[in-house]
C-alpha cells in the first residue's frame, strides 16, 4: 500500500486505457486519487475519443509509474495499474472533487472550469502493483 500511495501521490500524469470495438486506446491524462485511494479523477473535453470510448463501454484501467527512461527503471522503478468503471461526477460532488484535482494540477484551472470539460472518475476495483520488474501484487478494493 505505500508503494501505490507513494505513486498515486507523486505523479502528475497516468495512461488511460479504454476501448472501441475491440480496439485498445490510450490517453495521457492528469489524475489524482481519493484518499482512501477508491476513485481516480481526471479531467477530458467532451469531444475526446476516450469520453466517446467510456460512453459505449464504461470499463477502464489506468497505469501510473514512477520510470524515468533509465536502464536502472528495470529493477528500481515500479508501476501501477488501476482497473474499474469511469462515470461523471455529478453536479453535488463536482466541486468537492475539483478542489482535490486542483490542488494536485492548479495549472489546469482554466481547462476544468471551461464549459467543454468532463470530470470523471475511474471506480477502481483492483489495483497491481508492480515492482523489482516482474514483483506482482494484487490489491483488491472493496466499494
């Protein structure tokens, strides 16, 4: 749990995986995660192909890392992937969870705030971690 906490807190940006017609897709974006380390937000523009990817299947995972392109990342850096359902947040949590995502990104203030953005979460419900290369641990979180 501190490897993950430790990834969730200290990196900015996470890989989106979501997927069209079989076909896998993925997307840089910025993200933050709840506390209790249950929801990761994240930011999109309502004309994205990954929001037209999570309307047809909400289905996603989300990889976070700490490698640094160095030879060193195949022993040292680990990695994390969160798999679970993206929805909205709706009108009543928004600004709890902007505040959040904004601590974490203030230079995106403009682009949340702008009318064109989604905010959304991904429902985690297992996370693997990754470590040492090839260390696998799984972590399964109840809702």
């Amino acid at each position: 749990m501190q490897i993950l906490r430790e990834l969730l807190e200290t990196q900015l940006l996470g890989v989106l995986g979501t997927q069209h017609e079989g076909e896998p897709y993925t997307s840089l974006v910025g993200f933050v995660a709840t506390p209790d380390l249950k929801q990761l937000l994240f930011a999109t523009g309502r004309s994205t192909r990954k929001l037209a990817n999570l309307s047809a299947d909400s289905r996603a995972s989300m990889l976070v890392d700490n490698r640094g392109n160095r030879a060193s990342d195949f022993t040292e850096a680990s990695a994390a992937t969160a798999v679970g359902v993206v929805e909205e947040i709706g009108v009543a949590e928004r600004a709890e969870f902007e505040e959040l995502f904004l601590a974490k990104h203030p230079h995106l203030e403009s682009f949340v705030h702008s009318p064109s953005c989604v905010f959304l979460r991904l429902r985690v419900s297992v996370y693997m971690v990754v470590t040492r290369f090839q260390h696998v641990i799984e972590l399964h979180i109840e809702p």
